[in-house]
C-alpha cells in the first residue's frame, strides 16, 4: 500500500513539440509498484496547451481543478471544466488548452507502459 501527496511530486515540464506552459506529475506508477496503471497530474497554465497528438493507448481524465478545452480529432474545442471526466481512445489527435485565467489541472490514467 502506498499513500502520496501530490504536492510532493516534482513537477517537470511537457518537452514536446507543440507544448507551452504545460507541467507534469508522475504521482503514481510502475516505480511504485502500480501492476497495470499510471497516474500523471497535468498542470496546464493559462494561454498553455500540450501539444496536439496522438498515440497507440487510451487515456483516462478527470478534471481537479480549471476550466480547459479538449480539441477533438476535428479541432473542435470541447469545454472541460471541474469534476469532469473524459476519454481519449487509442490513435485519437487531441490536445488540451487552458482558456481561463488559473491553472487547469487534470488527471490523466494510462498503462504504466506508456507513463
């Protein structure tokens, strides 16, 4: 069993291309003994994004705090906001945006494979 706080998690900046503004933290994954799943915590300042993209595994969210958008495969941006939750299934181009004026910040769950 293992308890983290977030707080505690360094924070380390999105390196790639199309990214601006957009921090992670690897809070809990297969350093940590996690058999199937990582949880990342994406800060996301404002005017930011991560870099519009797309990989081979699904990605689970949950919005904790921040009003955002997520950009469907189209570009369309989709309002996302505190307490939601979204899915992007494998292959699917997305990208999230911050529009608001403090911090959007968001759970993401992937196969520790992919943290």
């Amino acid at each position: 069993m293992l308890i983290k706080k977030l707080n505690d998690v360094k924070k380390e900046e999105v390196n790639m291309d199309g990214a601006a503004g957009a921090l992670k933290q690897l809070v809990i994954g297969s350093a940590d003994g996690a058999p199937a799943f990582s949880f990342r915590v994406f800060t996301v300042e404002p005017g930011g994004h991560t870099p519009r993209h797309s990989h081979p595994f699904e990605h689970l969210n949950y919005v904790l705090s921040g009003n955002g958008e997520l950009v469907d495969p189209d570009g369309n941006g989709l309002p996302v906001t505190t307490g939601d939750f979204a899915i992007i299934l494998p292959d699917e181009l997305h990208q999230f945006r911050n529009n608001g004026n403090d911090d959007f910040v968001f759970i993401c769950a992937v196969d520790k494979a992919y943290e």
